[in-house]
C-alpha cells in the first residue's frame, strides 16, 4: 500500500487522545520496514503502523481463523483480507481489512490484542 492510501484509511478511526480523524504518516519511516509512525494532525499524538502482513499471519496462529469471522458490514458476508494494523492505544489495536466478496475496505478492531 501506499502512503497516501494507508493515510486516507486512516481517517476511517479517531484518535486515541482528541478524537480527531485527520492523520498522517512520518515519510522517514516508510523506509524502514513494516513499522511506519502515523502521526495525529490536531494533537500530534503518534502510534505505529504495521505493514507487513505476510509476516505477522506466519507468526500469529490466531489471526487467519479471526479473519474468516469477521462480516462485512456493507455485504454482511463473513471473511476479510488483512491489509494493514495499527495499534492505536495500549487498549486499542485495529485491523484494516477489505472484504473477500463485495471488496469494500474497512477498519476492525482488533479483539485479539488486549494489552492489559
């Protein structure tokens, strides 16, 4: 994905702190790896982004049959692709998926990963 796609989807949340929508993603960090910084615009609160995909499924045995159960909320069909994840707060990690069927994207919050 690119930069500006992953930070047009990201205005499908709200910032942990201010609740604001608008965010963007540190350039510097693109290069780096699958970890890249987004940045909210209005409270300059920062959180990771996760790009590599392929990666965390290999690692994470879970995620592929949490993913078959995810419906659609546009075609209420059930399966998802996993695209991106990010975890916005300590309590909070969301998965960004597009729908197997109808294709539509949409942010998930992620039940998986409770950091308490």
């Amino acid at each position: 994905m690119t930069v500006s796609e992953v930070e047009e989807r990201l205005g499908l949340v709200k910032c942990a702190i201010c609740k604001s929508n608008r965010f963007g993603i540190d350039s510097r960090t693109v290069s780096e790896g699958d970890e890249w910084k987004a940045i909210c615009r209005d409270c300059y609160y920062t959180f990771p982004v996760h790009t590599d995909m392929e990666f965390y499924l290999r690692t994470q045995p879970d995620v592929p049959y949490r993913l078959r159960d995810i419906a659609c909320p546009h075609c209420e069909q059930r399966g998802v692709t996993l695209n991106f994840r990010i975890i916005m707060s300590v309590r909070e990690s969301i998965y960004f998926v597009t729908c197997q069927h109808c294709h539509k994207e949409f942010p998930e919050q992620s039940s998986l990963e409770a950091f308490e």
